[in-house]
C-alpha cells in the first residue's frame, strides 16, 4: 500500500516532469522526429523501473526527489544510458543548447 504511494508521488514529481522537459528540449532543440520517437521509448522502458526503484527504496526515492528540486540532479541523469532507447547525450545536448 505505502510502496504504490510513494511509487505514484515520485512519478507525479518526477517521471512526469522528466517526460514534459524532454518533450519540451527536444521541440526547443528541433530535434529529429527519430530522436523525439526514442525519447519517447526511453521514458515508456525506464518510467516504470524509476517507479518501481522508488517504491522498494524510500530513502533513494527521497534524496532523488529533493536532489532534482534543488537542481543538483538533472532529471535525465535518471535514465539509464545503457539503454539502447535512451539518447541520453542527445536529450542533455539539447538541455545544453536551450
């Protein structure tokens, strides 16, 4: 019960708001319709791993959510680069270049 709360809070202030920046650099960046498409992928593979992180690790879930409400962390930062989907150099390029 407490583990999908925590789960749906770190999603409202941070999957949600990752998805409308990276929406948001890829249109101000005019990025390919390629790059948009895999952004989007990224988020659709790595949102549900963030949620689920969250909800088993509190403290993780906590110190994110802080460290991204004060800018210590960039929310792409988050994303896994390992991940063929991700273009995370791509999306902090385009966060660079605004």
């Amino acid at each position: 019960m407490i583990s999908n709360f925590i789960g749906w809070i770190f999603a409202l202030l941070v999957v949600d708001p990752l998805q409308a920046e990276i929406q948001q650099q890829a249109e101000r960046a005019r990025l390919p319709v390629e790059i948009v498409r895999q952004s989007q992928a990224c988020l659709t593979s790595q949102g549900p791993k963030l949620i689920e992180r969250a909800a088993g690790d509190y403290g993780w879930a906590a110190a994110t959510v802080v460290s991204i409400a004060i800018g210590h962390t960039a929310p792409a930062e988050l994303l896994d680069g390992s991940d063929p989907q991700c273009l995370v150099g791509a999306l902090k390029g385009a966060g660079a270049g605004a």
